[in-house]
C-alpha cells in the first residue's frame, strides 16, 4: 500500500512539473511557469550530412544569472509546451563575465508544423516558478529546414582587413535583411576575448551592450579575427561572416 501512495505522489509530482496533458498521456496545453530573463535563446539549424537530406536542431542560450542549468521546450504547432529534452543541460562554457553558454541539440520536433522554443533554467538540477526562462525562438515550417540552414554573409565594412588598431577598435558591417541583431565576436590564439549582441551595426570593442558575453583585454602586438553572425526577429541564427579579417593592436 505504501508503494501505491509513493506512485501516486510522483505522477503527481509529474503532472505538475509538465501539465494535465491530453488522454494519451501527452503533455500538451503546459507553459512553463518562470522569471522572464534577459537570457538569450537563438536557434541553429545545421544539415546532419553533406547532402542536407537531413537536418539537426541545436538551441545557443547565453544566460548571467545564478542558473547553472537549462531544460529546453518545445510547442509544436501551438499544441503547448513539452520537453525537447529529457535533462537540464550543464554550461557547455563559463565566461569571464560570468554568464553561461549553452548549447542544447533538440531531442523532440515536428517537421510538419511550425516548432517553438523557450529554455528555462535550473539550480543545481532543480526548476521551479523562481527559474530564469528565456524569450521564444520559432523555426517555422515555411523556412525549416533548408533555409536556416543556408547561411547569408555578414559583409565587414571596416577596419580593413590587417588593420593596425588601438586594443578597443570600433568594428563595423553592412546591415542583412531580416537581421534585428548582431553577435559580434573577437578570437585571439587563446579562443574568444570578445563577443557582444547589439541591435546596431556597428560596435566598440569593450563598450556597454545589451548582452556583453565575453570580453577581455586584446594586448598589443598580438593578432585577431574578427566577424559578426546575424539573429532574426524569431531568434534565429540566419548569417555570418564568411571572410573573417584580422586585426593587429599596436
């Protein structure tokens, strides 16, 4: 008898954590009850093979809160919200900012509908109504997948390419077509000293911005590249920089 009460308590449990669902036992009609954060979600399709017959799911989630971990969700076809997962994620990258860089493959979509996401994080494995949530991300069926999957260039405009530059360069680019915001990233030898979000097309490298992800010092006498990813309004990654250019601090 004991054990039947045990049972009863974790379908409970269960139900809560992932809606009434419907009379097959799917969780549909559920949103995920949290704090709206500033955390960035942006989704990354990729072909799974050369031919791009086949195709992946990953969602980036960039994240300063005290979360340290991020369960992502999917509604497809505005069924309601279930798992795309079946575990909170671990950071995949701290910076040296402190936010949190995640990278999650989708587990559960549906081709034949529009797909919505939203990640929401954890502490220490557990989510509760306390937990940062991101903003959605939509990977519609009109688009999906070839189109998210064939990038658009992010031409640079300036500086010229082995520009000699003081360590905070202004950096700018030619706007894209459906772009509402831009990843500007800096990689030195050791990997990246400097990656920011902004809605403009133009940035100072160390300066204030919506989302600072990285940034450490660029050193004199030292060599890096740079280029810039484009994000749509449905907070998809659809371009980036297909020549990269170097830049060298004096």
């Amino acid at each position: 008898m004991k054990g039947r009460f045990v049972a009863a308590g974790a379908l409970a449990l269960a139900l809560a954590a992932f809606g009434c669902g419907d009379n097959s036992g799917n969780p549909v009609g559920y949103t995920p009850d949290a704090v709206s954060d500033s955390a960035l979600l942006v989704m990354d399709v990729q072909p799974a093979n050369a031919d791009s017959s086949e195709f992946v799911v990953y969602a980036q989630i960039f994240d300063g809160s005290t979360a340290n971990g991020y369960r992502l969700y999917v509604d497809p076809g505005g069924q309601g919200f279930r798992p795309a997962t079946d575990y909170a994620a671990a950071p995949t990258q701290t910076f040296s900012t402190g936010v949190n860089g995640y990278r999650i493959r989708a587990l559960q979509w549906d081709q034949a509908v529009d797909n919505v996401y939203l990640g929401r994080g954890s502490r220490n494995g557990l989510e509760s109504t306390s937990a940062p949530r991101t903003k959605t991300a939509t990977v519609f069926l009109t688009s999906f997948p070839k189109e998210l999957a064939r990038r658009v260039d992010v031409p640079l405009v300036a500086p010229v390419d082995s520009a000699i530059v003081d360590s905070l360069p202004t950096l700018s680019w030619a706007a894209v077509p459906g772009a509402v915001r831009y990843r500007v990233l800096v990689v030195g030898r050791n990997g990246i000293v400097y990656w920011a979000v902004t809605d403009a097309t133009t940035q100072t490298v160390g300066a204030p911005t919506g989302l600072l992800i990285e940034n450490l010092p660029m050193r004199g006498g030292f060599l890096y590249r740079w280029g810039v990813e484009a994000i749509d309004a449905q907070n998809r990654l659809i371009g980036f920089t297909r020549v990269t250019r170097a830049l060298l601090v004096h």
